[in-house]
C-alpha cells in the first residue's frame, strides 16, 4: 500500500538504496516515508534515548542548533506522560496513583 503521496505516481529514484528501502516497506506493509522523514525520526529518537541536541546537531550536520531543535526534533507522547508523572512524583510524593479499578471503587 502506498501512501497517498505516491497514489498512482510511480517514484523515481535517484538512489538504489531509497529503492530498496521502498521496495522493502511496501512488501512488509510499513508505510512509505521518505529519507527526510528518516531524518526527524533519527532526531527525534535520539532525544528520547537521552542525548544531547548538540550530538543531533552534530549527527544531522546542522549548523545551527535551532534546526535541530525548531524542526527536526517532536515530541513523543509517552515521553510527555512520563515526564508529567515525574514531576507529579516530585512534587506529590504522597499521593496514591489511581487506575481503573481504584475509581470503580474496587481498590483495597
């Protein structure tokens, strides 16, 4: 399946690795992105995994830090959920977490 991007357009590749790449997504039913989109990923993730915008920078070869920051790298939602719940942690260290069960009243 192929994205609506390429919806009756056959790409044309310059590279034969973006070829194989494509080639491969589409017979494993991955969507198809673009190497550009590799590269936000590659940002993205390596923020996640705890290293720094300058090392992004680095890796990505911006000269300018915003880039990295501004455009190339998003936040992941469960990154935000667990960054919330530390501060919660902190800040209220006391009180019990609540699940399904403890508002259905089910709790001990």
């Amino acid at each position: 399946m192929l994205s609506p991007f390429f919806q009756g357009v056959q790409p044309q590749w310059i590279d034969p690795i973006g070829r194989i790449v494509f080639d491969v997504g589409v017979n494993v039913g991955l969507p198809v992105i673009s190497w550009h989109s590799f590269r936000h990923t590659h940002a993205t993730l390596l923020g996640e995994v705890g290293e720094s915008l300058r090392t992004a920078q680095a890796i990505l070869g911006h000269s300018d830090l915003k880039t990295t920051l501004n455009i190339y790298t998003h936040a992941i939602p469960e990154s935000q959920k667990r960054a919330v719940q530390k501060v919660a942690d902190l800040v209220f260290p006391t009180v019990p977490e609540f699940s399904a069960d403890t508002e259905s009243g089910r709790a001990n």
